[in-house]
C-alpha cells in the first residue's frame, strides 16, 4: 500500500527546511502549523524560535518566507501580526492528493501503518454472569470497541479481553437451587430454528427467575442458606458436579449476552471472554509473590497493599486488600493475576481498562500495587479509561419510572423502533424489509455516536429524541449525508469521478477537501488518545462542509463536464472518508435512506 503524505506534513516540510536554512540552530524545530480560519494554516513556531535565538520574530519570518519555495504545494506565504505565517495550499495539490487517496485499492485512503506497532490489550464489555445487562453496560461495550477498531487500523496488534463476573459467593446459592430444581434452565421445546430466536430472551428470563426464586429462598430458609453456603466451598474446591453446574449458567448467560452483543452490532469471539475464573490457578501465586518481595504484608490476618495518599474518613490508611483474613480472595487478586497473564502471557506493552469512572480508585491501587511488584514499569503501561454516567433527560442517573436500573435490551430496541419510524418517514423507494434493516442501522448507530460523540470521562444524557434527529450532532445526519452522496453517485449514470487536478476550486471545494485530507491524522489523534470522540468530531465537521459544498456547488449540473467530473470526485472521496471513519466508531453507513 502506497502512503501518501497529508497536504499538512508537505507544508510542514517546506517550512522546516526553510526554517533551518535561515536559523541553521532551528533544525528540528517545530514549526507550530495549525489549521486557521485567515489562511489555510498557520505557523506559530518563528515566535519562540526567534525568542531563544534573539533575533526580531518579524524579520526572521520574512527571511523564512524569502527561503518557501512557491509552487506545486504552497501556493502563497505572508508574514502576519509579530511574526506568524499565513499559508495557502494550491488548489492542484488539494485535488492531487486526494486523487492519491482515492487511488488506495486498500480502502485505507493512503493512510500509513504505525511504523514500531506494539500489543495492546483492552479489557471492556464486561457483562455478569446470571445477571442482566442494564444501560451501564453500554459505555464500556462502544467505547472500547471503537478503541479497539481505531488501534487495529493504526497496525497495533490488539488482544481483546471480556473479563466477565462468573466467579463469587453469589453462585452457591444458584448452583444449590439448580441442584433442588434440576429443569429450572431448560429451554423450551422446538424446532432448532426456533430456539435460536428465542435464545437469548429465553436465557435471560430462565436465569432472572431462577436467580430471584433463589434469592427468596435463601432468605427466608435458614437450612437452605447453609446447604447453599457448603456449595461455595465445593465450588472453590474444584468439585465436578459442581463445576458442571456453574458452567450451565455461564453458557446459558453467555446465549444472553451474545444476543445482546449481536443488537449492539458488535464482534465478540469467544476465546476473548476471559471471566474472573480465567485467573483462579494464578492467585495462591499471586499472593505469594505479593507477599514474598514485601509489596503486601499481613494486617489483621489479610494480606494488604498500602498507600500514603490513600486514608478513609477517620485518617487511616485504606489498605487493597490482596487477599481475606478467612482466605479468601478479592477482585484485587483476580486483577492483579490479569496483570500478571496480559505482561507475561500475552506480551502486552499496554493494557486498557474501560470501565466506570466510581472504579478510579481501586484500579489506581492495583496498578500502582503492579509497578511495585515490578510487572509493570516504563515498558509495559496499564491506562483506566475511566468513563461518566449515562443520565437521563432529566441529568440525573438514567432509572425506569419505578427507580429501576434501565434493560440493555428495551433501550436498544426503543432506540430501533424511533430509528424506523424516521426512516419510514423518509424512505421513497424502500421495502417493509429494508426498513427494518436500515431503521437497526440508524437506531444502533444512534445510541453509539451520542457514547462515543462525548468525551469518555464526562456523563452524558441518553435523550432519544435528540438522538434519531437528522439536524444536529447525530450519527443520523453523517448517514444521511453518505446516502445522499450514494444518491448523487447513481444518477451520475456513465458519468464518472475524476480528478482535474488543472481546475480552480470554491472556497466550499478548498474546505471539504483540506479537512477530508486530515482523516489519517485524526484518527492516529484518536487512537493514540483513546479518544473516539475526536474522530466523531472530525465526522460531523465534515458532513457540515459536504452540507455547505453540495448547498454551493452544483454537482450533476456543473458548468464544465470536468467540473462535474471532479464534483462527483469530491463527493466520492467524502463518502469512503465518513464510510471508513464511521466503520471505525463500529457505526454502519447504509447505501439508500
């Protein structure tokens, strides 16, 4: 695959060599280019640089200008103010490059691989076993599969993980239940067909009811509590019946959750569901390793990490407790034994964790537990993207009426039905079929870019008003604005896309096809960052200038058939841009609307 050099980086180039060749110290200086709304960019380097050097920053810069050779790439340079530079791209160069872009037969526009990838692993989707998925479980799913997505197109090799909640006291007392109910997780009879539509509600259902019997049970009936109590012990010993019990409520939760994942329209492969259990033959080591180098010590019989920064209410230290006093072990065993299996097994220079924000605190102990024991250090870095709270309309935290944490499954089914209805309104020439399929790809759509359009950190308001809305912000503008594109495309007919690099372009030319440029440099931003909302901004800014060029310049009815040509190019190189971006937030792009 042939890179091609963003028009930024060229500018950026011409800049550097004239700026050592009129300040020979400045060689490797940056010269501070940004986009600008005076020119085409702006440097901002001359004033520093001329600072240090003590030279007049105004002179300095008009002897950079006199050193810009003017042409192919730059076509004109001015000093303004104290000493920026105001720098205008030839139009030739804007309509080459893309031109070599959309040449890529690769469908990555041209945009380069990281040249030293490395291994990260990203531990996000983290449903719990027997338990149903609620709209907490959204943020970590959609933004850790678009960090995933954004990673992967950079070259970095990436190892998922779903480190799932399929380990704790909670499952004696279903295992005991299943054992006095032995048919209480049978599915329905029939046909094989069948069962797989119902699967995943079935399961759910199923296991909602058996948990919340047993619930009953265990608090009502003393003897029930012991029986239920005994079978912990069995589990954590390895006992087979037992064992054979847990594994069917992992496989029916996992029936649930692959369904849900399907709605999200997202890919979860099973060798990357790694739960709680994954670590269980890790953690006796753990401990010892913990407490053998003096990172943890016992305190009242628990073996403890701690911390000078980290006191409770009353002063004292708040210890990570590793491991209980009675033996047990605690999540900070099973995270810090992840840690161990992602450095050493896995190889991973990186490790991200997406997960709730109210979680701060004990990822900072583990990781900080981690570099003490020495597995993790300069080379090997573990990040929390810590995310916000999904609040509803009225900005408290999102509950049904009746105060209850809100289904996974009705919100995205809502989020459909809405999507539908506008794509019914809009449809012309759509099938009851294709409105279905459009109307998941815009609900689903929806629900992800109002997650990823957000920064991670900061809570968002799920409003699905605002959502499904084709003004504004929405996921539903950029898909339609692509199907427009597709729309423009097909009536063209014969007529193809084809560069003219030899024309003058508009101003609304200049500006979509600049910021069209810049895709691969946002998305190296975003990925580096993990910030998918820095490429949903980058998106939406460049469906608003495709909104303003298409309003300005008349496409199929240009004044020249090689302005038409070119127009038609225009429109293809920002359809496969927000197609490829839009791919990369896991959003998909429908061809009619």
């Amino acid at each position: 695959m042939a890179s091609v050099t963003s028009l930024s980086d060229s500018v950026q180039q011409h800049l550097a060599s004239a700026l050592s060749a009129a300040l020979p110290e400045a060689a490797g200086a940056d010269p501070l280019l940004r986009r600008s709304d005076r020119a085409d960019y702006q440097a901002n380097g001359i004033l520093a640089l001329a600072k240090k050097a003590k030279a007049n920053p105004r002179e300095l810069a008009t002897q950079v200008v006199s050193g810009i050779v003017t042409g192919d790439v730059i076509a004109d340079v001015e000093v303004s103010g104290p000493g920026f530079l105001n720098i205008t791209v030839a139009d030739k160069a804007i309509t080459s490059n893309l031109a070599a872009r959309y040449a890529d037969e690769t469908g990555r526009l041209g945009v380069p691989l990281a040249a030293h990838p490395g291994t990260t692993v990203i531990d996000y989707a983290q449903p719990n076993v027997a338990k149903e998925m609620h709209v907490g479980h959204l943020r970590s799913a959609v933004i850790g599969d678009a960090v995933v997505q954004l990673l992967e197109f950079t070259g970095e090799n990436v190892v998922r993980r779903h480190h799932i909640g399929d380990w704790g006291t909670q499952f004696g007392m279903l295992i005991q239940y299943l054992e006095e109910h032995p048919h209480e997780l049978d599915h329905k009879e029939s046909s094989a067909a069948e069962v797989t539509e119902v699967s995943g509600e079935e399961a759910m259902s199923n296991l909602n009811r058996l948990y919340k019997a047993a619930r009953v049970l265990f608090d009502s009936d003393e003897e029930f509590k012991t029986r239920a109590r005994r079978r912990v012990v069995d589990l954590q010993a390895g006992d087979p019946a037992t064992l054979a019990m847990w594994q069917r409520f992992v496989d029916e939760s996992k029936i649930y959750f692959y369904s849900v994942f399907d709605k999200l329209d997202m890919d979860i492969q099973d060798p990357d569901v790694v739960g709680e259990s994954g670590y269980n033959d890790m953690l006796a080591e753990t401990c010892r390793l913990l407490e053998e180098s003096g990172v943890a010590v016992r305190s009242e019989g628990a073996l403890c990490v701690f911390f000078d920064d980290v006191k409770g209410p009353d002063g004292n230290p708040v210890p990570l407790i590793v491991q209980k006093s009675d033996g047990g072990y605690g999540y900070a065993a099973t995270d810090l034994s992840a840690i161990r299996d992602r450095v050493f097994h896995l190889k991973s220079d990186s490790i991200i964790y997406v997960v709730d924000a109210r979680q701060s605190l004990h990822f900072k102990m583990v990781f900080e537990t981690a570099r003490r024991a020495g597995w993790l250090n300069d080379r090997v870095k573990a990040h929390q993207l810590a995310f916000g709270t999904v609040l509803g309309k009225d900005g408290k935290p999102f509950k049904t009426r009746e105060g209850e944490t809100v289904r996974l499954v009705d919100l995205l089914d809502e989020a459909v039905e809405r999507a539908s209805a506008v794509v019914r309104e809009k449809a012309q020439d759509l099938s009851e079929e294709e409105i279905a399929e459009r109307g998941a790809q815009v609900g689903i759509g929806a629900v992800k870019y109002a997650d990823l359009s957000t920064s991670a950190a900061r809570d968002y308001k799920f409003d699905l008003d605002q959502m499904v809305s084709l003004n504004g912000d929405t996921s539903v503008y950029l898909q339609y604005a692509y199907a427009r594109i597709q729309s423009i495309l097909r009536k063209a007919g014969e007529v193809r896309p084809v560069a003219h690099p030899e024309l003058e372009l508009t101003d609304a030319e200049r500006a979509l096809g600049l910021h069209a440029d810049s895709f691969g440099e946002v998305a190296a931003e975003a990925a580096a960052e993990y910030a998918p909302h820095k490429l949903a901004a980058y998106l939406y800014q460049l469906a608003s200038l495709y909104t303003s060029f298409y309003d300005k310049c008349p496409v199929l009815k240009a004044e020249t058939p090689a302005q038409v040509e070119n127009r038609l190019f225009l429109c293809d190189v920002t359809a496969r841009t927000l197609h490829q971006g839009m791919a990369l937030l896991g959003i998909r792009t429908p061809e009619k609307l």
